[in-house]
C-alpha cells in the first residue's frame, strides 16, 4: 500500500512553545483549525496544541487527574468560574497546554496503518521524519479519505 505521505499537508501553520494561549485561539479563529503542531528552533516537533487541549486546562485538576471525577453534573452556575479560567490563561504558553508526546506518522508509514490511528486516535496526526526529528506535514482524515478515494480511481 501507498505511504501516508501521499495523503499528507505539506504547507501547515505551526508555532514555537513560547506563543501565548490567546495567540494560538486567535489563529484557530482566524485559520478555521482545531490544532496546531508545535515546533522548535530547529524544526523538531516539540508537541501538539488543539482546542481540546485549551478545554481541558479550563477543568479543575479534581477531574483531570488520573482517577478524578468522572462527573460534574452537581456543578451548577459554573460557566462565570470557567470564563474568569480562560481569562488567566491567555498568557499561558503553548508549552504549558500542549501534548508533548503526540502519537506521530512517519513519511513512509503505510495509508493502512495512518488509516488505524486516525480511527483510533482522532486527526489530525503530526508526521516527523523518523531519522532527524524533523516536523514534515500532518495527514487529516479528509486528507487521507480523499487519497483513498484517488487510490480506486486509478
């Protein structure tokens, strides 16, 4: 089968770990993404930043930590308290919210395998080139259902 690379998005925005939460939101609003990966100086991927990430630093620790609470429905009138949190962190680094160890592709992973992460896993998926490091695109389920879709046409 074909590599994933076929389906990958070669031009993608990405931003350094020191670009502030409100930064990062403002580019989700404006590009109309959902994530971003996270780059070094020298073009490493350093990590993963979307909006569930900035969600999920708006929850109390109580329900993140391993074994928290499951629920919050006897939380009632929070929306003021969850706004007051997405106003402290604005200035917040992106180093600070985003995945450090996202699950990654590599250029010559098979479309199968890219097929069963993004399933499992969710898009879009960071791919990094296995030798150097090196942040090369990200594959998306629209980008990889279209390559499939171009595999039964040739």
């Amino acid at each position: 089968m074909a590599p994933c690379s076929d389906a990958m998005i070669n031009d993608v925005l990405t931003v350094k770990p020191d670009v502030t939460i409100e930064n990062v939101l403002d580019i989700f609003e404006q590009k109309h993404i959902r994530s971003v990966p996270v780059v070094d100086t020298d073009g490493k991927l350093a990590g993963l930043c979307g909006l569930r990430h900035v969600l999920k630093k708006l929850l109390p620790a109580s329900v993140t930590m391993e074994d928290g609470l499951k629920r919050l429905d006897f939380v009632i009138g929070a929306a003021p308290g969850i706004a007051k949190r997405l106003n402290k962190i604005r200035d917040v680094k992106v180093e600070e919210v985003m995945d450090k160890n996202p699950i990654v592709l590599h250029p010559d992973t098979p479309t199968w395998e890219a097929l069963r992460v993004i399933a499992l896993h969710g898009s879009p998926v960071p791919i990094v080139d296995e030798k150097t490091g090196q942040f090369v695109g990200m594959i998306s389920s629209q980008t990889l259902l279209r390559e499939l879709q171009n595999m039964t046409k040739k």
